[in-house]
C-alpha cells in the first residue's frame, strides 16, 4: 500500500475534508484514505454511508464464506476424507 499523504490525524481530518468519501467513486483518492465507520449516527455499524446494495445472495449460504453448493462441499469432505485416510496408511506402512 502507498504512502498515505498525511501524517497526523488532524492532516487526515483536513485531506478528507479536501477529499470526501463518496459511494459511487472507486478511484477517487478520498475513498483511498478517508472511509470511516458509521461513527456516531450509526453506532456498531462497519459500512460505507449511505449503505450500497451487495447484490443477490447465493443460494446455500449460511455465514461469510460459505457459499459453495452442495456438490462442492461433498467433493472437497470425500478428497480430504481420502487424502486423510492415504496419509495414515502410508504413515502405517512406511
């Protein structure tokens, strides 16, 4: 990550209010170091104000990173199963 372009926080308060955070911009410099948290207004919120929309969820999500189907859970839980099962024999028998 580059340098930031302050140094103290009362430099940061005074760069952010040069340049605000603004939702709909991903390139703009005041996105790069001046997102906060909700603060005062919101307490206990961790977000971009206003709040954006994250889309759709997928279905079979149930908590952050969690989102893979069922296809994919019983393959990943057999390879590791195996691999598992592999490592114990070859620890047996080597």
């Amino acid at each position: 990550r580059p340098k930031a372009p302050f140094d103290t926080r009362e430099d940061k308060m005074a760069y952010c209010r040069k340049h605000p955070y603004h939702a709909d911009s991903t390139h703009d410099s005041g996105n790069q170091w001046c997102w906060t948290p909700g603060g005062q207004e919101v307490p206990g919120r961790c977000g971009p104000s206003p709040a954006r929309d994250l889309g759709p969820m997928v279905d079979g999500c149930h908590g952050p990173n969690n989102c893979y189907n069922r296809n994919f859970k019983f393959y990943l839980t057999g390879t590791l199963i195996l691999c598992s099962v592999a490592l114990h024999a070859m620890y047996k028998l080597g």
